[in-house]
C-alpha cells in the first residue's frame, strides 16, 4: 500500500467519519438510480483520458468515475478545505470583475461553486462542466433543491464543445491539482479560446508557495499530480498563453486564486472608451456587440 493511502486510510478518513451522517449518505445513495440518471449526461464522443480514469483521488478509489466518489465528495470536503469550504469557494467569486452573463466552471464536480456562482449572477446563463456523469448528477440534485437553474454537462476541459470568444468567465475550482502539467496548460488554452475579449478566467486552487514547502501535506491526500503543480506557477503559465492582468491573491495560506483576462484588441478598446466617454450614464450590458460585457479593458 502506497504511503498516501497508509495516511488516508489510518487516519484522515476515520477522523473525517466521525463526523459525517454515514446512515443519512447511505440513505441518499440508494434512493438514487445512478446509471440511469447519469446516463441523462453521457456523451458519446467525450474522452475520458488516461490521467483521469486510472487514479485515484483524495483516497477513493477508482477516482470520480463512480456514484461514491459522487455522494462522498462533499461530506468530506466541508471539513478538508480550511478553514471554511464555502469561506474558500467565496474568495472565487468575490475576484470576478463585472456582471459577466454567460459562464463556464469547467471541472466542476458536484457544482459547489457553480451553484455559488448562479447565486451571485442569477441573471448569467451558467454551465457546469465534468467529466463524470456522477458528480453531474449530484451536482443536479443539488441544483434542484437550491432553485437554481444550471446546466450541467459532460465534458473535457481541455476540449470542449464550445464555440470560441462565447463566455464572458471561465472559473475552475480545484481542479489544476488533479492534472498532469501539460493538460492544465491545454486548460487555461481553451479557456482562453473560449472568453472573448475582455473576458475574464479565474482559478481557486491550493496555494502553490505554501505546498511546495509542506511535503507531509502532500502525503495526507492522495494527489498525484499535485507535486508538478506545486513545483509550477500559474502566473507564469497563464501569461505564456495571452491573458494580461495576471495576478494571484493569497487566501488563507493554503489557498489561491489567480485572476488573468483576455486582451481587447486596441481599436476595439479604443471604440468602447470614446462610446463610454461621450455617454458616460451607459451601463455595461448596454455595450452589446461592443466588446465584452465585464467592461474590463486589458
């Protein structure tokens, strides 16, 4: 048995059971039919890589391709992301600039911080993006019970369907950890592909400063990329692919959140600021066909 699961089977995880409603997951879990409401998601020509489907994450097994890791990933993450799951998630959203009115949080799992995200945009059409139909249908549920109108989807992020310059906010929440060095970069190149100008990506993610100094940390939760990632700079890798504005933002030690947006071509800028200037009583998402609804000019 490999040092990381030794860790997580003889100590996080029956820490974290004594307080977890085990009876009340059980309960949850069976009144679900999970293969045919995550059939509801399935697509055919999505590729489930590699680097996804054969590890395991956060000590489940399998990883996220199954209905377990779907019913026990929030218990458990309520009380490992300190010092407050929603506290962290917030920092998130509290960074995005403007009244953005379509949005995509690609590897969202079971839409925590999509649901945060439609609660603070109401008006937005926003779109949750995975690769396990599970978590999507967890993340449904969750959806359902809050009113919130999301729409989930399967789906790559390194790839997705989308159509170039269609979202005014790319978000991923904790997800750059879990991908290999090269997949994250193809991350941040989609989503660059996927603003449109003036567009804004932002990413929660652990701090990479504070893990590149805590090597025991990196033993307690079973990662295995998160090492590649600490070793890396997110700054430095979304400047490589075009975004300007760059800046990360310190939360709590151990968490970061990096904010980078797609650069307005300089005679489009130059439109928006003379329209801006002479009708300065001009709201935002009154600039339609104009440039970017965040009004952020790089």
């Amino acid at each position: 048995m490999a040092p990381q699961q030794k860790i997580w089977d003889r100590f996080l995880s029956p820490v974290v059971r004594l307080f977890i409603n085990e009876p009340e997951l059980r309960r949850y879990a069976e009144s679900v039919d999970w293969e045919k409401e995550s059939e509801f998601y399935r697509q055919a020509e999505v590729n489930i890589p590699t680097y996804y489907s054969s590890q395991n994450f956060h000590g489940i097994k399998g990883g996220y391709l199954n209905y377990g890791a779907a019913v026990s990933y929030d218990p458990i993450t309520q009380y490992v992301l300190l010092p407050n799951e929603t506290w962290v998630r917030q920092a998130l959203v509290d960074n995005i600039k403007g009244q953005p009115r379509r949005i995509l949080d690609l590897g969202c799992g079971t839409g925590s911080t999509t649901l945060m995200l439609k609660q603070a945009f109401s008006q937005a059409q926003v779109i949750g993006l995975d690769l396990s139909p599970y978590m999507l249908v967890r993340a449904k549920h969750k959806a359902t019970e809050a009113n919130l109108n999301i729409t989930w989807q399967q789906g790559n992020a390194e790839n997705t369907v989308f159509e170039s310059n269609s979202f005014d906010l790319v978000t991923a929440s904790l997800l750059f950890h879990e991908t290999p060095v090269n997949v994250a970069q193809a991350i941040l190149e989609e989503s660059f592909r996927l603003l449109q100008p003036g567009g804004q990506v932002l990413i929660l993610d652990g701090n990479q400063n504070t893990i590149r100094q805590l090597e025991w940390l990196n033993n307690v939760f079973e990662e295995p990329y998160i090492r590649s990632y600490a070793a890396g700079s997110l700054d430095a890798s979304m400047s490589k692919v075009g975004f300007e504005l760059v800046n990360t933002q310190d939360f709590y030690l151990i968490h970061q959140v990096t904010s980078g947006f797609k650069p307005i071509p300089v005679a489009e800028a130059t439109r928006i600021q003379n329209i801006q200037k002479y009708a300065p009583n001009l709201v935002d998402n009154d600039l339609q066909g104009l440039g970017s609804p965040v009004g952020v000019t790089a």
